[in-house]
C-alpha cells in the first residue's frame, strides 16, 4: 500500500498524463499532482500518480552520505 | 431436393460463428465441430477411429499420470494462449517424474456465445504445440455452458507418460546437502499476464515463457540419473514450489537471493505492483535438486540446453524441523520466504 | 532501476551497518520506532534488523493504513457492497481485512457482492463512466500519501457532473497517530516504552514536508529523521537518529532529501484542502477514538460522500479480546508475545489490525522473521 517507485518521464501526454519507465516498463500515470515536470525528469509514483519530482542532486548527495563521504548532513 | 444437394451440409463459420448450446448436446452439431475443429487439428490414427476413448499401446517402465485444468484469463497473451498453455502445463507434470509424455486427452468447457474464431485460434495452437512436443490428443471431450457460466474456455488436459526403471524423480526426495537449481528467469509468465490486465495499464516487451520442458528433463535425467526432484513453479511461483518440496521432504532450505535469476523488466513490473518475483508465476521453467556432488555437472546440463540457458545454483537442502525456506538477502540480511497467504492474484494461468 | 538499485546496495548497506555500531554505545538501548509500513516492510524484506546490533531495536508503528481501520468501518463497507446496484471499488490490500461475522470482502464477493480491485482511483471513476446505471463507490483508504489522488478524482466527477460516483472516505493522518502513541488515555493500561526517536514516514513526507513533525521533536524532545523507502534509506536513518540520541539533541532530520522539502508538496496539499476537512474523532483498529485524525468530504461534496448519500450509520465494533495489537502498535509489546500470534491469528486468518496487511508488524514478523522466533 505504501508502495512508490521511482520512474523516468519518457513522453508527456495530454490531459495531464504522462509515459513513465522503470528499466523498460512503461505505465500511463497521472502528472496531476505535480508541476513543472518534462521528459526525462524522474518522478515518484504511487497508485498511479506522481507525488513529487525526484531531485537528482540530492539523490547523489544522499548516496554520498551512504558511503560517509558527505561533509554536512543534508537537512 | 436435388440428389446433388442432399449430402451436403454446410460447413462451420469460423469467421463470424459463435458456440451455442447445440455444440455440446450430444448431436449433429456436436459432431460437425468435433470433425471440422478438432479432428482436423489434432489429426492423428487414434482420433481419425472416431470412438469415444482412444487404445494406445500399453509403454515400457511405469506409467506417469497427470492433468491440469486451464481457466487463464485473458485468453491470448504476448507469448502463448490458453491452448499452448493447456498442452505444456500437463506434459510438464508428466516430464517432472522424469517421463517421457507421450499422449493428452483434452475437456472443453465452452461458455454460449464464444467466438468461434477464437475456439479454432486457441484449438490449432494446441495442435502446433503438442506437434512440437511430440505428443499426439488421442481423444477428448466437450460440453457447452449457458452464457454467464462459464469465462469463455476452460480445458482441461491429462496426459499420460512413461518413466524408465530406475529413475526416482520425486518432491519427497530432497536431502540436506543437496543444492537446488533453477532452469532460468523467475516471474516472466505472471507479468506477462498481468500487464494485459486494463486496469494494470503498462506495456512491456515480456513474454510468457511458456514451454513444453520434456527435452529439458530428459537432459537433465541423462546426466544426473539420480536427480532427486523436479517441479515445474506455476502457480504460487518459486516460493511456493520449494515450501511444497520442504514439506513433502521434512526438510528446509537455504537461499541465496542474488542468485535468484529475474529480468530486470520483470523486476520493474513487479515493484510497480508491489509483487515479489519469488510468489509469480512460470510457465516454462524448473526446480531441480540434487546431490551437492552432481550440481556442476547439472547445471552444465541445463545450461547447454536452449531452455536453460539462464540456470543457475540458487541454495542448498539443510536440516531443519520446521521446514522453513530461508533465503539470505543481497543486503546480508536474512529473511523467509514462506507460503503465499491466501489467494494474492487474479487467475494467471 | 536507477534510483532504486544504488540504494539496495548490500556493500554500502555494510558500511552504514559498520558505523551504526560503532556509534551505538554500549551499555544502553536505543529504541526507534518506524512509523511508515512501508518501512517495516522493508526492514522484513530485506532482513535490515540483521545488521543492527542488538542495542538498537526497532518497534514498529501503526504505519500501515488498512491495520488500523475498524472493523466497523470494514462491514460499513460490505453492507455497501452488497445493496442493489452498487460497485464497490477497492485497493486490493483491503480486500482480506476481517469484519464481522467471519465476513471480508472478498468473502462478500464470493457471496455474489460487485466487489473489484482497482489499482488507482482513476480507475473507479472509469468503471463509473463506464457503467452509467450503477452506483459505483471507491472505497478510499491511506494516509496523506493517497488523500490527494482521492481529492483528484472527487474534484474530476464535479467537473464531469457524475450523478453514479461517490467516496467512502477513511483517510487518516499521520502526525495524529504519532501524538497519539506518545500520549493517551490508554498509555496508562497499555503501558508505554521510552521511544528514542521516530523513523518518519517516506511518501507521506513528500506530500505534507518535514515541517508538521517539528512539533513532536521540540514538544516531546524526540529525534524524527525522514527516511526514504529503500533499505539503504532506513538504514541511514538509525545512523543518524542513534547520533541525535548520542548528542542529546532532538531536530528533524531528511535523509528522503530527493524527494522531501519543509514544506512538501503545496499542490498536492490545496487540493486535499478544498475538498476535505478534519474529523472531529476517528476510531483506529487497536488505538481507539483519536480526535482530529481523519478526514470526511467537505459539504461542498456531499453528493460524492459515499455516508451521506447512502444515508450509512457509524458502527463501533471491538476487537477480539486476545488481541494485542493496541498494546503491539503502541511498541509496548511485540508479535510473538501475543497469545494468538502464529496459531489462531496467521496472515490467512487475521484476527486483528496487525496481521492484516502484509505490512502490519505481525504480519512482516510471521512472513519474513517468525524462524527467528522458533530457533
């Protein structure tokens, strides 16, 4: 239930829908919830719709923090 | 009425026709079909004899009997149909004692008002796939339902095989030690499925792997004769499968989930809709388990066989009372990987 | 999957693993609880607790939105579904859940009620649109994360004028359920464990932002660190909570930083805005009545609220007297101290909220760790 994936915006539709792929699965989700997305941004997905943006220099830096590389914490 | 025209009756349209209640009485109708559908498809001596059940002769070493019922639905995916899929789930269950396959019978359940184009779509893959796995439909039987009672087609197949001497194939058979293997990629049929569910709504490039595995087996058998089990993981998928075997053996088992082959596609499809690849079902894949001493050499055996191309050595047999199956994660962790609880999915095969 | 693989990498998951002990101090127990289903799905998939030591322990929280409905809610849902007419569209994940009389939904179904799992609530409103002449109710479930979506498709019927499509809405709250496990009435028979500090949820932070759990860290002095889905996420995350503890400092952290800001997802939010409004008190499977934890349609769409249009009575059901999970949800007691866990009480027959879903702490405890239990 609390499941989100995140995925690649591939094509934007029309009536707020968008084409999302996650290694070459493709799903029609709905980009209502969202603004300012294009293709190849990379979304959360859940039930269907698009939470929130992903936010790829963050993603980095969380995975530099994995790794204990990062100087600050992010916050 | 005109000499000429009195033996004439017209064929069956099996572009625009629909099966109704007459196909299934018993009557002319009934035989129409049976000759112009199955007779034609299946075509071989027992059925051109045209008796209600068919005399074969009687094989060397031990029988093997199996039969399956077939209710998928839809009925046509990428990669096969309910047809294909009814003719090498049964020969899969026989080849699984480690036989030979070697005849089917086959039930129709036919629902009022199925197209009968589709019927003969379905019908003629069967007879393609049991011409590819060397089986002959000696007879069969079919029965029509009102509409509303039935989902289109369901069939049922039994096959009959024949098992040499000496080759003990069977789900009780798994001993500590032993090391479990499977032929390829887990998942691949059930998402196939699922993404024709238009409520699903995603595409992908999957196929169902749906196969006959008789070739398979008799490869494996002829290089480890002494292979302990062989099931094919359908329904319920590889977790289920291995639980049924550790019952059946009193044993547990230890897995190791990055060996555990899956597409990366099947892997996505599955985190969309929240599945475990583990729990989907495979339609043209095995379990074998074996000695820990033969497993290269099995393995070596799948993997020169075209269906096994992707096998790998996935855990081990140990002791264990209460016949858990284990599997380490591929974060170090360790976690089980139990019996589905109740039914998870729609009818996938 | 890029963005997903790199954050179940089993060397890096050893590496935050390693330093976790390190930072734990002996000689004292951190208790953490993760509140988000998802979370403990998580931990139980991918064998996190493993990797911890044995003075970090995790409790799991009432994180999972179907363990915490009531039953009543449940046989409200039933009795829906089996008038004339009417299309109950549901989550799959609800349709197991037992009600009363030894009922669920999919034994409903079995019993010839139009029942059908839908994956999203768009889908609802197709199945309306595609059958004029039912009367076809989405019943909506979830925390904040799936409010929004329900808000869409509430908002898409008014614009289409549909005259056959409502909501039975039981969306509920997290910051409530939180405030709730740290102070109520039933604490007291219930009893309470010294919770370290929270996992916060993932998804339902990328919707309402780290600012809502500000609150709990300054009013309760308690340490909340946001963490993403994958294990790596929640791995980091218990790092960084045992370093608050360790410094005696109590602030909201992000570690969901690619997909969590302070204030979240403001559209998101309006519209879950416009078109509900709070409850005044909400019964939760295994908590009780929680004031200002759920929501209801807003007047303005009353023709869309399932309650008002099919004119339902609330019914308060309890649960079965073995049960443990108010005390299990709470942290203060654990699966295998439940009388019923593993026997009467099993994922294929649930007796209460926490074998439900197979995110519910009983539920990932017998499915993926009850042979730790058994050893």
């Amino acid at each position: 239930m609390c499941l989100a994936i995140p995925a690649k915006v591939v094509q934007l539709k029309e009536g707020d829908q968008a084409l999302v792929d996650l290694a070459g699965v493709r799903k029609e989700v709905s980009l209502a919830l969202v603004e300012g997305v294009r293709t190849g941004d990379y979304v959360i997905v859940h039930v269907g719709y698009a939470l929130q943006k992903l936010d790829t220099r963050e993603a980095e830096k969380t995975l530099a923090l994995f790794a204990g590389l990062a100087a600050e914490e992010t916050a | 009425m005109s000499p000429a025209r009195q033996d004439y009756v017209r064929p069956i349209d099996f572009k625009r026709g629909l099966v109704d209640m007459s196909h299934g009485s018993g009557g002319r109708a009934m035989a129409q079909l049976v000759e112009e559908l199955f007779l034609r498809a299946f075509d071989n001596p027992w059925l051109r004899e045209m008796n209600d059940q068919a005399r074969v002769p009687a094989p060397g070493g031990r029988l093997v009997v199996a039969t399956d019922s077939h209710v998928v639905s839809p009925l046509f995916f990428p990669g096969g149909d309910i047809g294909s899929l009814s003719v090498h789930g049964t020969v899969n269950d026989v080849a699984m004692a480690g036989a030979r396959p070697l005849y089917l019978s086959c039930g129709f359940i036919l629902e009022e008002g199925f197209p009968l184009a589709d019927l003969k779509r379905i019908v003629e893959s069967m007879a393609a796939a049991a011409t590819e796995a060397d089986v002959s439909i000696v007879t069969g039987d079919t029965k029509v339902v009102e509409k509303g009672k039935g989902d289109g087609v369901f069939i049922n197949t039994t096959g009959v095989g024949v098992v040499a001497e000496g080759v003990e194939v069977s789900g009780d058979r798994a001993r500590p030690g032993d090391a479990i293997l499977v032929s390829g990629t887990m998942g691949d049929h059930g998402v196939a499925i699922m993404s024709l569910r238009e409520n699903l709504g995603f595409e992908t490039a999957i196929c169902s792997d749906t196969a006959a595995l008789h070739t398979l087996v008799a490869a494996i058998v002829d290089a480890v004769p002494a292979v302990h089990c062989l099931r094919d993981p359908t329904r319920g998928g590889l977790a289920t499968t291995l639980n049924e075997i550790a019952r059946q053996s009193r044993r547990g088992m230890r897995l190791r989930e990055p060996a555990i082959p899956v597409r990366p596609e099947v892997a996505a499809a599955c985190e969309f809709l929240g599945l475990d690849p583990l729990y989907v079902a495979n339609e043209g894949k095995l379990v074998a388990i074996c000695a820990r001493e033969d497993a290269e050499r099995l393995l070596a055996a799948m993997r020169a066989h075209p269906q096994g191309r992707d096998a790998a050595i996935v855990g081990e047999v140990v002791e264990d009372a209460h016949h858990f199956v284990q599997m380490q994660t591929a974060l170090g962790g360790s976690r089980m990987v139990d019996w589905l609880a109740g039914e998870q999915l729609p009818r996938i095969c | 999957m890029k963005y997903v693989d790199e954050f179940r990498d089993g060397a890096l998951a050893k590496s935050i693993a390693a330093r976790i002990v390190r930072a734990a101090a002996a000689g004292r127990r951190y208790h953490f609880m993760e509140f988000c289903g998802g979370h403990t799905h998580a931990m139980s998939r991918y064998g996190l607790t493993d990797l911890l030591p044995r003075n970090v322990v995790m409790v799991h929280g009432p994180g999972c939105p179907v363990c915490v409905l009531p039953v009543g809610r449940i046989d409200m849902a039933i009795e829906l579904a089996r008038r004339a007419g009417v299309v109950l569209c549901t989550y799959a994940d609800c349709v197991r859940v037992p009600a009363s009389e030894g009922l669920s939904l999919m034994k409903a179904k079995a019993q010839g009620a139009d029942i059908r799992m839908v994956y999203s609530a768009a889908d609802a409103l197709r199945i309306a649109q595609e059958e004029p002449r039912r009367e076809v109710v989405f019943f909506a479930i979830g925390f904040e994360t799936t409010t929004p979506p329900t808000a869409l498709v509430v908002k898409r019927a008014a614009e289409l004028g549909m005259a056959n499509f409502s909501v039975f809405c039981n969306h509920v709250l997290t910051p409530s359920a939180i405030a709730h496990i740290l102070e109520s009435p039933e604490v007291r028979e219930l009893g309470s464990v010294a919770i370290d500090g929270f996992v916060g949820p993932a998804h339902v932070s990328t919707v309402i932002g780290s600012q809502p759990y500000e609150y709990f860290a300054e009013e309760y002095r308690k340490p909340v660190v946001i963490a993403g889905f994958e294990p790596l996420d929640v791995l980091q995350a218990v790092e960084m909570l045992v370093c608050q503890v360790n410094e005696g400092r109590a602030e909201v952290e992000n570690e969901f930083s690619r997909a969590v800001s302070r204030e979240g997802n403001a559209r998101a939010k309006a519209l879950v805005a416009e078109v509900f409004e709070l409850r005044r008190v909400f019964e939760w499977r295994g908590l009780g009545k929680v004031p200002y934890s759920a929501l209801k349609l807003k007047e303005r769409w009353a023709q869309f609220d399932a309650e008002r249009r099919f004119g339902m009575s609330e019914r308060s059901v309890p649960d079965h007297k073995a049960c443990e999970c108010g005390a299990i949800l709470r942290g203060v007691k654990r699966p295998a101290d439940c009388r019923v866990f593993g026997t009467a009480c099993t994922p294929a027959t649930p007796m209460g909220s926490c074998m439900v879903s197979s995110e519910g702490a009983c539920a990932a405890h017998y499915t993926y760790g009850r042979y730790r239990s058994a050893a």
